[in-house]
C-alpha cells in the first residue's frame, strides 16, 4: 500500500489510514521530493490546531537534513503557535491552523498537507480558504487522517477519490498492520488479536483496518450497497 501511494501523482491525494500506520511519515515522504526541489516554493502543513501538524513537520525536517539541504531560517518550532522554516532555495514550509481562518487568506500556496483531516468540521475551509490558494499556483494537496470521530466531509472526500471523478481525487487507505515495521508480524501481532477481543468489529476495523464504518442510519446494515 505504502508503495501505491508514494508512486501516486495525482494532483490532489486522500490518505487514511489505522492506528499505527504511520501517516505522519508518510505524509513527510509523500511531500519532501516537492519541498527540495531547486526552484523556490511555498509549503504549508495545515491542521484543525497547530499541534496537530508538527508530527508532519518534524518529518520534513528530518528529511531536508538527511538530504543535506540547508536551512537559511530557522527550525522555528515556538510552544505555541506556527512553526517554519526556509532553505537556501527560498522555499518556505509553515505550519497553519483552520482554526485561525485569517492565516490563510492572500498568497498562492505550491502544495498543502492537511494532517487529521477527518477534523476538519465540514468542506468550507477547503473550499473556501485552502483551494483558492493552490489554484493561484497550479498546486497540489495531500489529506490524511482517521475514520474513527471523523467528519462527514472527509468520508466523502475518500469516498469521492475510490472512484473516477471530475474533482480529480484519488484516495488510498492503509491499515495499522500494514506498517511492518512496527509490527512485522502484520495483523498477525498479539497486540491486534488483544484489541479485537476488546473491540465490537466495525468499530476495530474502523480504528486500524482504515475501512469506515457503515451509516448508522441503515436498519438492515448487509444491505448496503
């Protein structure tokens, strides 16, 4: 799964993935080839608050230094608040909050991750704030997130990215076992057959395999189409 996803150019990705599956690096792979390159470029990590992106942004750190890029500003990683960082390139990583919708008004933005983006309350910041800054530069966004507590919205953006569409989404999903580094046995783990025991299924799959639970409105759930 990780490979399918590395390998996916499309313009705007969907990633969800287990407990586990490692999004935050994943994320950080799937956006540092885009944040290296030599041309200058504007970069934002983007979440409902500011903690929620650093995993991301730490990742990408740890890359521009494995790469041996060199930073021209910062780290700047405050308590509190946005962190950034610019390489000698002039290209620009920073963190943004949707909670703080003046954050993300006026400049063109080359390409956005949005880490947790089941949080994301509904498409309104999307469409209204974070799409209009990637259109002004051609650029591209990258989603992740869980299903568990999740919105509407990001079920159907992933819905909307399983299947051929004019939006140009494409999703992908991967479950917590699929990180075989972390657990190398894959599902097969003791730490896996402890949480089905403790967990009703659809809420375990739900949680690591990254298959969302069905509508609970539908009476008769083996119907669904």
């Amino acid at each position: 799964p990780q490979l399918d996803l590395l390998q996916d150019d499309s313009q705007f990705l969907a990633f969800a993935g287990g407990v586990g599956c490692g999004k935050s690096f994943i994320s950080g792979k799937v956006a540092i080839p885009e944040v290296v390159r030599p041309e200058r470029g504007r970069y934002w990590v983007v979440s409902e608050g500011y903690e929620n992106s650093r995993e991301e942004f730490t990742f990408l750190c740890d890359d521009v230094e494995r790469l041996g890029m060199k930073f021209k500003r910062g780290p700047n990683m405050p308590k509190e608040g946005s962190w950034d960082f610019m390489l000698e390139t002039g290209t620009t990583v920073e963190t943004r909050s949707t909670a703080n919708v003046d954050s993300l008004h006026s400049v063109p933005v080359d390409g956005l991750i949005i880490a947790e983006a089941g949080l994301q309350k509904d498409g309104w910041c999307w469409e209204n704030r974070l799409l209009p800054r990637l259109v002004r530069a051609n650029g591209w966004a990258f989603l992740s997130g869980t299903f568990e507590g999740a919105s509407g919205w990001w079920y159907h953006i992933f819905n909307l990215g399983q299947t051929r569409n004019l939006q140009g989404w494409k999703s992908h999903a991967m479950a917590s076992w699929d990180n075989t580094v972390k657990y190398p046995l894959g599902e097969k783990e003791e730490i896996f057959e402890v949480a089905r025991r403790q967990t009703d299924p659809e809420t375990f799959m739900e949680r690591y395999g990254a298959i969302p639970k069905k509508p609970s409105l539908l009476v008769f759930k083996e119907f669904d189409a």
